[in-house]
C-alpha cells in the first residue's frame, strides 16, 4: 500500500519550516542525551547497549524501549537505535518459557532482571513498526527481517498452557495481553497504519482486515459526543473497570494516544473518514474546554479522582490529531500552538511525557513514514 506524505502542521499553523526540527533536535538532545538528574531518560548499560528508565516508576518497561527505537529510527540515530534493540533482547525478549518471543513489560533498573516476563502488547507493536523504519533509514535487511519474525509471532503465536498470540483470533482484534483470560482489549494499541505496514513487509493481507476491524471498534469505543474513548474497553467498545484500576474505564494516559492512531493512520494511508470524525470531535471537545484537563469520565464528566491538568502527553497527541484536518480548519492552530509553546518535559513524571511529547512532534511535523 502506497504511504502518503504527511503535511508539517508547524508550518501550517504558521510556523517557519525549520521550526519543527529544531523542536525535534532539542527534545532528543534533553531526553536523550540530557542531565541525567533532571532531564534524560536513556542510559547506557554498556558499549553496545542502552535502555530508556521510566523515572516515575524507576523500572525499564517494553513501552519506553520500543518509544526510544521508534524515536531512534525516525531521527536518524542509527548507533542508538541499535544499542536499544540489543538491550530489548538481551534483557526483555523471553527466550523460552510459556512467553517466549514477548517482551516482558518491566525489568527492573538493578540488575535488568525481569519483573514480569508478561508482555503488553503496545512494546511489540512499536518495536516492530521501529524495525521496518530502521531497516528502510539505515539500508538494514536483518532489521526487516526481525520484524517480520516479529510481526507473524504477535499473530500467530501458538497457544500454551498460560499465553496465546496478540490478535485474538476470532475477533482479529488486538488484546490487552496474550495471557489466556484476558479477553478485552485497549484503545490505544490499536495502532492501525502499523498493520498496514505489516501486511506491506509480510505480504500477509489478514493485517489489513485486523485494521478494518480496528477501525470498526474505536468507531464504537470512541464516545458519540466527545470522541474519548476509555484506558481499558469490551471488544464491542464498552469502556471496562478493571479490580486493580477502577478509572480504566475513563479517558486517562493510556486513551490520550487513540488521536495519534487514528491521525497516523489517516495522513499516511488516507485511513477511513470516521478517523478524521472521531479526532476532529475529540478536538472539538477539548477547544470547548479551554483549559482543559488530562483525565475524564468517556462521556466528558469528571474523572472519579481529581483530573490533572494538561499535560504535554495529551497536548502531543492532541496536536498530532490535527494531521486530519483541512488546512483552513479553525482547530488546527490552538492545538499546534500549544505544542509550539511547551517545554521538554523534565524531572519526575518525564518519562512518559516526554516519549509522547517527542513522538507528537514527529507526528505533527509530518516526520513518521513508512
């Protein structure tokens, strides 16, 4: 499928053309190569390898490493995106066991130990979308071979006693986790124009159908009036409360990145116009609240705890929705601007922030292709 370039939003929303790259540089340089106090995330772990920290819950999660490959490619970064892949195999791929071909979801900063062998799936959906960047951007066979190795265990893992593949095979949808009796999934892992991307490297045509079937579900996740969709959802798009997160039945960390599925998805692939239906009435929803808040009920009420403000995750993704606008659409240059206006996200909470605030502005700047 042919990929589409992307507009830069920045210059659109009247900023020069180099604006965005220079947001782009001063994010990597801080987050990546920063203060290692207040500002970096990425830390050496030896010559040849490196890791990303979530500094709020000082563990190393398959998420941040397969953000900083992802981040890596797309930037040029060929010496560090490598040195990430090695940690991610040496450290986090399950080489046997009922896991094996996951990556576990968090290993510990001590001794790079595994905490949780058990992998969330959003970590393999990136890392693999990451190597078929890199392989294209750095000339590298071997890296678009892994993904494809990739790519077909997330589908077609073998089930065992404890953990089966990623897609559920009837509803070929994505799950929340491979292991048996997680039958529910999340909004933001369904990461369309990556399936696209993988029926292109794989040849295998089911992919497309897995992102038709994504976009059918958020249009039943997305909430008919806000466009929000809930942390944790039903396969039928019924937003779910879980024992041990009773808000992930609301619109919080993990729902911010739906806008940047569908907007990706949507400039890259020319997507389905419920894509831009749902970002441009998430938007909506969020200009009429100026200003607005990170975390929400689905239908736009308050969060059961006290919501945060905005945040630059949410400002990021929200920002890269505007890639399915019009040009002379009156949204487009509030969001774009308060991406323009932030600072790189530092100290505590600078981990998760930062890896969307640095992605949004790849993503808004019209710098992710396949």
């Amino acid at each position: 499928m042919e990929c589409k370039k992307p507009r830069d939003m920045f210059v659109e929303a009247g900023y020069g053309p180099n604006f965005a790259d220079q947001l782009i540089q001063n994010a990597f340089s801080k987050l990546f190569e920063g203060d290692p106090i207040d500002e970096r995330v990425c830390f050496d772990a030896a010559d040849d390898m490196a890791y990303i920290i979530d500094i709020g819950h000082d563990d190393i999660r398959s998420e941040g490493m397969s953000y900083g490959m992802f981040i890596a490619a797309l930037t040029g970064h060929d010496k560090l995106f490598q040195k990430l892949w090695n940690f991610a195999k040496k450290y986090l791929r399950n080489d046997d066991g009922p896991h094996k071909g996951y990556y576990s979801w968090q290993v510990s900063t001590t001794d790079f130990s595994m905490m949780d062998p058990g992998a969330a799936p959003d970590g393999e959906e990136y890392i693999a979308a990451a190597l078929l960047i890199a392989a294209k951007k750095f000339v590298r066979d071997d890296y678009k071979q892994e993904a494809i190795e990739l790519i077909n265990w997330i589908k077609n893992k073998p089930f065992n006693e404890l953990v089966g593949p990623m897609i559920d095979p009837e509803r070929k949808l994505i799950k929340f986790s491979p292991v048996l009796g997680n039958d529910f999934t999340d909004p933001s892992y369904h990461t369309i124009a990556f399936y696209r991307a993988y029926a292109d490297a794989t040849g295998d045509s089911e992919w497309l159908e897995i992102a038709k079937n994504s976009i059918d579900y958020l249009k039943k996740a997305a909430h008919p009036e806000t466009g929000l969709c809930g942390d944790y959802s039903e396969y039928d798009g019924t937003p779910k409360a879980m024992p041990w997160f009773p808000e992930s039945n609301c619109f919080s960390g993990d729902a911010w990145r739906v806008a940047l599925n569908l907007s990706l998805d949507y400039a890259l692939f020319g997507g389905d116009e419920s894509e831009k239906e749902i970002c441009t009435r998430l938007l909506n929803f969020f200009e009429n609240r100026r200003p607005y808040l990170s975390d929400y009920a689905t239908d736009g009420g308050p969060y059961p705890r006290q919501g945060r403000n905005a945040t630059p995750g949410i400002i990021a993704m929200n920002a890269a929705a505007t890639q399915v606008l019009d040009s002379e659409d009156p949204l487009v240059k509030p969001f774009v601007k308060d991406l323009a206006a932030l600072s790189v996200p530092f100290r505590f909470w600078r981990y998760y922030d930062g890896m969307l605030y640095i992605i949004g502005l790849l993503a808004t700047a019209g710098k992710i292709e396949f």
